[in-house]
C-alpha cells in the first residue's frame, strides 16, 4: 500500500502507524509494512511559528478487506 501525505505550512511532520510505519517529512510517499487487517496512520505536524495553533494531527484508517473466491 502506498502512503502519500502533502502539508502546506508546517515546519516538520512526522507519520507513524499502528504496524511500526514511521517517515518524516512535510510531503512523501512510501510503502507501507503489510497490512494483515487494518492499521491507523497519523499525520503529525509543527507548524512554521513555534508557540501558535499551527501545530496540527490528523488520521487515516487504512482496512483491507477479505477476498473470497468459492471453489
């Protein structure tokens, strides 16, 4: 799975998920570690001015789905 994130404004950014993913940069894409079920990413930012609402998180869940084939 590939994990692509974009920021504007921010001073530093780091994303980490719950399978141990862990990049940084204000932009990127990278390839995930594999995906048994689901895994949470979260996007964590400093903003340009230190001390100022500019700080921002957010998250994505990321869940595969089961594929059946009957035989």
């Amino acid at each position: 799975t590939q994990v692509s994130w974009t920021t504007t404004d921010a001073a530093t950014c780091t994303v980490t998920g719950t399978n141990g993913d862990s990049w940084s940069g204000t932009s990127g894409t990278q390839t995930s570690s594999p995906i048994a079920d689901k895994v949470i990413y979260t996007l964590s930012c400093d903003g340009l001015d230190a001390g100022t609402e500019s700080d921002f998180t957010d998250t994505e869940e990321v869940v595969t789905l089961p594929f059946w084939r009957e035989r």
